[in-house]
C-alpha cells in the first residue's frame, strides 16, 4: 500500500469516558506490558488461530514484542491495534478482545478491520458493539470513509458481527462498507 501523505492526520485512539464503558461493557485501550499472557492465550485459541492472523511463533517473548511495537504501528499509520478490555479492571482478565484498523490504503481511504473476542466472552455482542465504536470513531476523527474485511469460509459469527456494522460481501469473502466500495 502507498504511505499517506504529510496532510494525513494522525491514527488516535477512540476516548472512552468511564462512563460510557460502563454502560457498553467494555472499553478500547491500548495494548500494554503486562497484557501479554492474554495475547498468547488468544493466540492458541483455535478460532483465533484459524480465522486471524497469528504469528508462527506464538510464545510470550513474540507477544511481548508485538505489544512493544504497537505504537510505533500506530504512529507510523501502519496498524491501530486495540484491546477490547473490561471496564476498570487491568491483568490479563482485563482483556476481551482485540479490534484494530489497518493496513490503510492511500491517504487513508480505506482501512481493513480485524478483530477477535476471547471464547468465554463471545456471544454477547461485544465484537459488534467494539468493532461499531471503532468504526464510529474512524469515520468521524480519522476521516476515514472505506473499510474492508477478509473472511475465511465457515466463520459465520464474524459475518454477523460485519453485516451488523453495515458491511456487505462485495466478492466471494471480502466486505466491505463505505463510498465507492461495491
Ligand atoms: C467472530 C468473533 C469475533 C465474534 O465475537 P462475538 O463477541 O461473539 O460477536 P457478537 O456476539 O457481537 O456477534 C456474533 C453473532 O454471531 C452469532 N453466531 C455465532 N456463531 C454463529 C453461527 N455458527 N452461525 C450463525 N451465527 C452465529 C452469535 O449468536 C451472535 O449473534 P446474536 O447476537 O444474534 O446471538 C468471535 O467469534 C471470534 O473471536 N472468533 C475467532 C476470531 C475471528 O474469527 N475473528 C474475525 C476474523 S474475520
């Protein structure tokens, strides 16, 4: 993908006040240290495994760096990886999930989204609710007016979670939503 230009604005995170976690059941925050045994538990869930991107060496110490990293991926407008965390808690409990932007195309016209809830939290809609607060602030922070999703055959739950957030299948396992993406 082309690098944006220098009038891009910056990737920020959405600001969640306490308040309006507590009402959707989670937060978005960034990745830190210490949410690394969540990210190899992630990681080695089968789901997560099949439908998402995991690197083949799935051990604390790739966690650890992937988690250093990830401002720099922000900053450098390459990914904006956040976890889906439960509101006022922190540990490795504290993490639901992970939702997160990128790659982006030129200029950041359109993003591709990525998600994943943890197995014993999946079912309550937390990836619709997580994935549509991101988009939300994508849209109206980011100026960002396209967004893309690959998914594998046979990951019913993940089409859900994109048709509810106005996606629709463009080809045969991509999605997509926003101007001029058909
Ligand atoms: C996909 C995933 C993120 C969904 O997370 P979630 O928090 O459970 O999603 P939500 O609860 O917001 O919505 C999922 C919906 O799909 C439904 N669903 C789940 N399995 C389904 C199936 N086999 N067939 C049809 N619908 C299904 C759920 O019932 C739910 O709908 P409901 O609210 O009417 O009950 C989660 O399953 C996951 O982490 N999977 C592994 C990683 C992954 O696939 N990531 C996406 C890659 S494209």
């Amino acid at each position: 993908m082309d690098s944006p230009g220098p009038q891009v604005p910056p990737l920020t995170e959405p600001m969640m006040s306490v308040a309006e976690a507590e009402r959707s059941g989670f937060t978005l925050r960034p990745w830190l240290t210490e949410d690394a045994p969540a990210l190899v538990a992630a990681w080695h869930d089968p789901d997560v495994a099949r439908f998402t991107a995991v690197p083949d060496d799935p051990s604390p110490a790739v966690a650890q760096r992937w988690i250093a990293g990830w401002e720099r991926r922000r900053d450098q407008r390459l990914a904006l990886d956040l976890v889906i965390g439960r509101p006022g808690a922190d540990g490795p409990d504290s993490v639901l999930g992970e939702v997160g932007l990128g790659p982006f195309s030129k200029r950041l016209a359109t993003a591709h989204v990525g998600y994943w809830v943890r197995s014993d939290a999946r079912g309550c809609g937390i990836a619709t609710a997580a994935l549509g607060r991101l988009l939300e602030h994508a849209v109206d922070q980011l100026r960002i007016p396209g967004f893309i999703a690959r998914v594998e055959p046979g990951n019913p739950a993940s089409e859900v979670v994109l048709d509810r957030n106005g996606f629709r299948e463009t080809t045969p396992g991509v999605w997509a939503r926003g101007a001029g993406l058909r």
